[in-house]
C-alpha cells in the first residue's frame, strides 16, 4: 500500500500517519521529520534546509526531490509506505509519479485532509513537541504527567520554532499558494479521498481505514 497524506500544517496528518503506518505495518516518510534530524545533526542538509524551515516556506525542489528517492530505495519501502509531508508542490509531485512508474508501485490513494484555519492556528500554536522523540502535546489537550517533560522519554517538551503565530500565517499562505494545486492533481489521477479532521485527534483514523480498506479490496478484485 502506497499512501500520500495531503494538507495544511496542523491537519492532522502526523496523527493520522502513526495510527496507519500501525495499523497497515508500512514504512512513514515524513519529510519534515527528516529534515528536523538533519537540523538537530547539523548536517549540510539541515544548514541548507533551517532558513528555510525557521521562515515558514519551503525547502527548494532540487534538495527535497532527490532525498525522497533516496529514502524510498530503502528496503523497508518495498512493502509500502506512507508519505507525510511529501510532495507540497507540482513539480514534487510530477517526480514521484515518474519514480513511482519506474518501480512499479503505483499509489493506492492519497488523503485530503481538511481542517479550517481557525482550527490550524488554534492546534500548532498551542502544540508542543518532545525534543527527544518527537512527541506532541498540546497545553489544553494533551498535557505531559510532568510540566516539560515527555512522558514517553524523559526529555525536554519544547515550542518548534516553526510553530510561532508569525510564522504559522506564512506556512500557511505556502500551503494555498504551492501545496493546494495538488488537489486537483490526484484528483484527475483518480486518487483523492477526501477526510474532514476537524474533530478530536484520532477521531478519523476508523473513517480513513475504512476507505483503504474498500480501495484495496478494489485493487485485488
Ligand atoms: P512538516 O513537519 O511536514 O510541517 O514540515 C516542516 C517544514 O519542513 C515545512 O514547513 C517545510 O519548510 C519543510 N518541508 C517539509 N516537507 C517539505 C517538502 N515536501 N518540500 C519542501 N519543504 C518541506
């Protein structure tokens, strides 16, 4: 099963993408992860891409193409994945159909998922993260047992700097303008499923099982 998650920072899509890696045992991509690891390492990727990142926008084409092809040579691909994150633009996209044609593992769908942009400003602003594991919380929702600390390793829960109000309004100007055309893309290619994710966290994870689930039965008959 190969999955594309769509939509705006705050969506969801992380959530959703743990729930279904689990559930379907396929490898998660997430491109921003990658690039926060890379970050953190201070590898030249991650000088390249923290200007980019720290300022809202997109980390250019030419970088982030190449290191998606890179990872899904990785063995633990061929059994499928999960792409969160990736493609957010046109020509992204258009090479993941080529490396996708070359391998012969077609997507099986891809996920719209929508939230309004009241919804997106109110969760990554008041979303936090482990600096360990990479872990969300929420200051209203979902509270470590100890103030700062991550409940799962031990390590510091911090504010990602992307998540700052000033910079939550440019990614998501970066999303209409770059990420939205998708859309129409997968929908012309005949793969969209549309998943409103307006509710509580997990709340859609049965609805979008439910819908893989009748897409791949399609598939097999
Ligand atoms: P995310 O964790 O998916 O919200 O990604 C965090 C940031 O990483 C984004 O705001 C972009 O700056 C960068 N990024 C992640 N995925 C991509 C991508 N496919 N193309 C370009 N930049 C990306």
């Amino acid at each position: 099963m190969q999955i594309v998650l769509l939509g705006p920072p705050g969506s969801g899509k992380g959530t959703l993408a743990s729930d279904l890696v689990r559930i379907y045992k396929i490898a998660h991509i997430s491109t921003g992860d990658i690039f926060r690891k890379n970050i953190k390492e201070k590898t030249p990727l991650g000088l390249e891409a923290e200007g980019y990142i720290s300022q809202g926008m997109l980390v250019p084409d030419s970088v982030t193409i190449g290191m998606v092809e890179d990872r899904l040579i990785q063995p633990d691909c061929n059994a499928g994945f999960m792409l969160d994150g990736f493609p957010r633009t046109l020509p992204q996209a258009e090479a993941l159909t080529t490396v996708l044609e070359r391998r012969r593992q077609p997507l099986t769908a891809v996920l719209n998922i929508s939230v309004s942009d009241g919804t997106v400003v109110k969760r990554l602003s008041s979303r936090r993260v482990c600096s360990g594991c990479g872990r969300s919380y929420n200051v209203y929702s979902l509270i470590p047992k100890i103030e700062g600390i991550c409940d799962v390793c031990g390590a510091a829960i911090i504010q990602r700097a992307d998540d700052l109000p000033e910079t939550i309004l440019q990614r998501l100007r970066t999303y209409y303008d770059q990420t939205l055309p998708l859309v129409q893309y997968y929908t012309d290619l005949g793969l969209l499923i549309e998943v409103n994710n307006e509710g509580a966290v997990g709340s859609s994870t049965d609805f979008v099982k439910g819908q893989l689930d009748a897409r791949l039965a399609q598939e097999q008959a």
